[in-house]
C-alpha cells in the first residue's frame, strides 16, 4: 500500500493526528532513525493528543466562558488582595475532586469574571465538564423552560456539570421563583459537584440579598460555609488599561 493510500485511510478513519504525525515524517524523514515500534508509538502518541486537545476544544466552547483566560495571564499584584498559594492549590483541580466551592467577591473591574474564567480554562483542560452563566441571564433562561416545558432538563442538564460557574450573581433581584430555582441547583449539588460564584455583593450582604430567611439559610449552609474565598480589592483594572481589548480581558 503505498503512502497516500495510507494518508487517504487515516482521513477516512478520522486519525487526524496520526495523519498529520504521519506526513510530518515523510517530509522530514524523521521515521528512518526510528524502530517499528517507535514509529507505531510515535504514531499513537500523536493520535492521543490530537483526541485530548479535541475534547478540551469542545468543552471551552460548550462552557461559554465570557473571556477567553488562562491562570498563566492572573495579575498578583499588590493591592487585590489575591493569595498566589491559595490559586496555585486551586489550579491544580483537587477542589472539583472534593467537591469544593470557590466564592470570588469584590467591586466592579477588579477581575473577578477574568479570574473565575481562567479556573473555568483549567478544569477543562483538566478533562471536567464545566459551564459558565451569567447569573442573571440563566435565571431569564430558567424562567423561559418553565413556560415551554424544558426546565427538568436544563436543570438536569446543570447538575452534571463537575463545575458550575455562576457570574455576577446577585445583580438582578431575585424573586421567589429565582430563589426557588437557585435553591434546587445548589440542592442537587451539594456534596456532588463544585460550583464558582463571582459577585461584586459582601457575602455577609447574601442572606439580605436572597430576603426569605428558610431558602437564605438552606443556600448559604450549602455553599458559604464549605467555600474557598477569594476577596479581591484595589482599584478598577479597567480604569489601568486604555486599550479596549486590555479591558476587556480584564472586566
């Protein structure tokens, strides 16, 4: 069989990575200093990574993220009150193990949809499915399913993610069916799956916020006191950065 013969089965076999392995090696010649079974490993090799990188792919662009962030990208500077050592344990994914919640509180422009953006990143690239909301849009969403019938399966939907990440919360007031809804999402979650919240609202001004005493408490015993927190200080980065796309990156 001759070489593009074999290029043509690897496209028709969807080996995207081997093909490409496969033609880089031809050009170079790079096989000839190589045993059958490095080659075969080589070829494989290229294989998996192309699948991985495929699959983290998929889930940045399930999970919707409001800015395209990395960890590598945090600004620790001084002033925002952000401990390196507290992000680096939070990088490595071991909280989503757990089952672990991160709380990221602090006023308008500090980072904080940058900063729950860039953990969002890493737990794709660490292989867990994760999506992103802005708070106040999903419960619009969630509002929409209830009338059209499609509410157990967004919900459902919402509970299988290994991380849930909620922005800006606490913007939009919260009636008694956001409330409700809110408390189902945190329910199904408790002890199950991690959840991100970001909001420019004291965590000490939430029982307030969510009004009706029983559904306040049942959510914050869920979630506040079993939390990482992140407070973030300092001025506005926005304010720092006069080019548009430094402010977005940083909003």
């Amino acid at each position: 069989m001759s070489n593009n013969e074999t290029i043509t089965k690897m496209k028709n076999l969807r080996l995207q990575g081997m093909r490409k392995a496969f033609e880089a090696t031809l050009e170079t010649r790079e096989f000839q200093g190589m045993t059958q079974d490095e080659f075969i490993s080589y070829l494989v090799q290229h294989e998996w990574e192309h699948r991985v990188n495929q699959r983290i792919s998929a889930g940045i662009y399930r999970a919707k993220f409001r800015y395209q962030a990395y960890v590598e990208h945090i600004d620790f500077g001084q002033g925002r009150n952000l401990d390196k050592n507290m992000m680096m344990r939070l990088v490595d994914g071991s909280y989503i193990e757990k089952k672990e919640h991160v709380i990221v509180t602090g006023p308008a422009g500090v980072g904080k949809s940058f900063l729950v953006s860039a953990l969002g990143h890493q737990a794709c690239a660490q292989g867990y499915r994760v999506m992103y909301y802005n708070t106040a849009k999903l419960f619009t969403k969630l509002k929409m399913a209830k009338g059209d019938g499609t509410y157990a399966k967004e919900i459902n939907r919402i509970e299988k993610q290994d991380l849930l990440i909620l922005d800006d919360f606490g913007l939009q007031p919260l009636d008694q069916q956001i409330r409700l809804a809110l408390l189902e999402i945190i329910e199904d979650r408790h002890d199950k799956r991690s959840t991100i919240i970001a909001s420019q609202i004291p965590v000490n001004k939430w029982h307030e916020l969510l009004e009706e005493q029983t559904i306040a408490d049942a959510i914050l015993d869920r979630i506040v006191h079993t939390s990482h927190r992140i407070e973030l200080q300092g001025e506005s980065l926005r304010k720092k950065q006069p080019n548009k796309q430094n402010k977005i990156a940083n909003a």
